[in-house]
C-alpha cells in the first residue's frame, strides 16, 4: 500500500528493510477528541462537542481497529446520530477505494471521493503519512477528529450519554488502570502481533512475532478459565479490542499471516468467549466475513502474490456458547 507525502499520493509501500524485516506501525496523525460540551479532551486535545448527525465514520468491514468504532456506535446507541460510509475490500495501488455495490462498500457519503486518501487531503492538504480506516469526520469543521480507533471508542463510550441516553460505561474509572495493562500485552502480542507475523519479512521478524503472540493466546485461554470476561464479571473495552482480532483469526490470521501453531476453535474458552461476544445484540451485524477474506487474501500482493482466496472453514458463531 502506497502512502501520502506532503499531500500527494505516493504507490510505493513503506519498505521493511530498514526495520530488519519487522513490520513497525505508525502512530494516528490526528489525534482531537469528542467530549460532551466541546471542552479540551485528555491532555488538552483540542475538543469538538458531542452533536447528534455532526459526524461521519469512514470504515472498512475488513479493518479490526475500525471494526471496534462500528460495535461501540451499535453498543452505544449512536446509528441514528453518527452516519458511515464503508470502503471496497480491495486495497490496492490508490490504497482504500470508495468504489461502491460489492462486499457492503457504501461510496464516500460526504464527498463522492474514489479514495480515502483524498479524505486526508481535505484536512490537511500538505498531510504526509499511511491513510488508515477508521477515520471519525466532523461535518461541521469539515476536517477529521481522528484516526485512531482506541480514541474513537472511548469517546463512543461516553461522550454522547446525555445524547442517548445510554450510560452503559466499557471504561469504568475504577478498572482502567487494570484495563490498560491487559490492553497493552493484547495489543502488542495479538492486535497488532499478528501483523507483525504476516508482514515479517525475515525469519527472525516471524520468530520474534509469532512465539508471543501463542503465549497470550495461552495466557487468554487460561484467563478465560476462571473469568467470564477478561476483566471478571462484567465486559469492558478490553473484550471489545480483543474480539475483533479474535473474530478475524481462523478465516484469516491463521492462514495468511502464518499464525499456524494453533487455531482458535483449538482453545475451548477463547472459542466459546468468541461466540459470546458475537451474539451480543447489535454486534453480528457488524461483522462481514465475505468483506474481510477477500480484503487479506486480495490486497496483500507481497503475502499472496496469486490473489488466491481460500474457501476456508465452515465455522457456527451461532452456536450456543455456554458461558452463562
């Protein structure tokens, strides 16, 4: 996938060589924060008042870290007061495509723009960086809010309550120091581990990847042996981060990103917590299993050169889950 520079698009990937192989991700660029009123967010981010119909998700289905935004809009409420458009599957020499009609892709909603990289540039026309999904737009300002997904959620999980109604809080005061420690291992081991597996480009960036990423597996489905949830009794932001990695493991990591010791449906407690959280209300509808196989297998030329998409399993979420 190509990248901005200085408000052009560029085709050519960012290279791993400099890197010794590892995949490394990039920090999101823009980093503002909703709050109820429009004060300053954390750390004094500049703040935008939590207005019904004032912004407008650009997703992808495929997208683990935007798919968290799409269950926090569904879990809190928010369809009828934050509005989203989807993107084609196939992220290819343009990066994301608006292109609309297959796999649920919607068009750009705003603007009839081909590309998402031209979302950028309409914030910020001199923007260099990685264009990523999920992007939170304010209609009012006419620029982005922010791209990065574990801000978008926490500022669905609260700022918007006295719009909805819904207070139901995924991020209680009291358990965020807890929650952070078990969002930072997830995060780097799995969330973004498998990644660092797939896109590896040495032996030793696979390695260094893919042995940690088995040992949270471990430590999750031992967890998950005397706890419902990850944080105990009650679901938090940390089983929300973690599903979508989950959700995407046997039709994807798995296979495509050589995430090849152990399949999910291989650990009896993350397999049934998996199934939980899908048949939580409001959260199937949110995953597109069509979308995300042929985002990873199509896309991602330097992992599968051919485009080949497998059939993959026939795997029941539906099935009861027993974990009540």
């Amino acid at each position: 996938m190509g990248h901005l520079v200085d408000g052009n698009w560029t085709e050519h990937p960012i290279d791993t060589k400099a890197t010794g192989g590892k995949f490394v991700r990039s920090a999101a660029a823009f980093r503002n924060w909703i709050t109820a009123d429009g004060s300053a967010g954390p750390s004094g981010k500049a703040g935008f008042a939590a207005d019904s119909g004032r912004y407008h998700l650009y997703v992808s289905y495929a997208c683990p870290w935007a798919h968290r935004t799409l269950i926090f809009r569904e879990l809190k409420d928010l369809t009828d007061h934050i509005s989203v458009s989807v993107v084609h599957p196939d992220m290819l020499s343009q990066g994301w495509t608006f292109e609309a009609g297959d796999y649920g892709a919607t068009g750009d909603d705003l603007f009839g723009f081909e590309y998402t990289h031209q979302i950028y540039t309409r914030a910020d026309p001199a923007y260099s960086g990685r264009v990523t999904v999920p992007i939170l737009w304010d209609k009012k300002r006419e620029t982005i809010v922010s791209n990065e997904s574990a801000e978008i959620i926490r500022m669905l999980n609260s700022a918007f309550d006295g719009v909805t109604g819904n207070t139901t809080d995924y991020w209680p005061e009291e358990m965020r120091d807890a929650i952070e420690e078990v969002n930072e291992r997830i995060y780097h081991t799995l969330n973004n581990g498998v990644y660092k597996s797939g896109f590896a480009s040495t032996q030793e960036a696979y390695d260094a990847a893919v042995h940690p990423l088995f040992d949270t597996l471990d430590w999750l489905e031992e967890r998950l042996s005397q706890n419902r949830y990850l944080m105990g009794d009650v679901l938090t932001e940390a089983d929300w981060r973690l599903f979508t990695t989950l959700i995407r493991f046997d039709p994807v990591y798995h296979l495509h990103f050589k995430c090849n010791r152990k399949r999910l449906i291989d650990y009896p407690n993350l397999w049934a917590y998996a199934r939980e959280l899908y048949q939580v209300p409001g959260v199937a509808p949110t995953v597109h299993f069509e979308h995300i196989v042929r985002h990873y297998h199509y896309s991602h030329e330097s992992v599968n050169p051919n485009r080949i998409i497998p059939i993959n399993p026939v795997l029941d979420y539906a099935e009861p889950h027993g974990r009540d």
